[in-house]
C-alpha cells in the first residue's frame, strides 16, 4: 500500500525539526491544489501517520513547502533580514501510487538537503 512521509531533521541543533509546519501541494500545470497543512511532532513527523494514505496516493506533481525561516527564529536563531532560506520548496513526482514515497529533509538555516528515503 503506497504512502507518502517526510521527517525533517535540524543539522544546527542536532535533534528533529519539531514545531516546523510544512504544506503539501498537488501541481496540475498551472493549478496549485494544497491538501494538507501540518506541523512538526517531536520526532520531526507528521501526526496521524502518513501525509497521503494508500487511499489518497495519486500519480502526479507535488510539493512540500518547509517553513524553514520560522522554525529557526522561533528556536532563537538570529537570521538576516531576508533570511538565507526561508521557505524549502521540494518539488517532486509520485509515478507509482502504490509505492511508498520518503522525502526527508536535513536542513540548517544556511543549507539543506533531501532525497527519496526508504
């Protein structure tokens, strides 16, 4: 049964991103369709399992938005104003609805980092 995940993980401080929100989008060409807004649990996941279930799965276009910018101020970070990175867009494809799908994020307010995890 295919799902969708994501679990951030803060590289300044060495622990989870807990408290980041993030929003899920489904892009159809132009159209931009948000279908879920969370924030962050402990771990640096979502609450209620996965961001898209076995029935939500769908072949298309997607992106999560990370709300990188806020995190680190609301942990005390002084950013610049602009800061470095703001907002972590992840633009990605889901080919295969009954696969599962991992999309991590290592991130810090300079850098970040993310690949299809297991």
């Amino acid at each position: 049964m295919g799902h969708l995940s994501t679990h951030v993980l803060d590289t300044m401080h060495g622990c989870p991103a807990a408290g980041m929100k993030l929003t899920l989008q489904r892009m159809d060409g132009a159209h931009v369709e948000t279908l879920k807004e969370v924030v962050l649990n402990q771990d640096g996941r979502s609450d209620g399992g996965p961001l898209l279930d076995a029935s939500a799965m769908a072949a298309g276009r997607y992106r999560l938005l990370f709300e990188v910018g806020d995190y680190f101020r609301a942990r005390g970070v002084a950013l610049p104003e602009p800061a470095f990175i703001d907002t972590v867009p992840v633009d990605f494809g889901i080919a295969d609805a009954s696969g599962h799908y991992h999309v991590p994020l290592l991130v810090s307010p300079w850098t970040y980092s993310t690949y299809r995890g297991s």
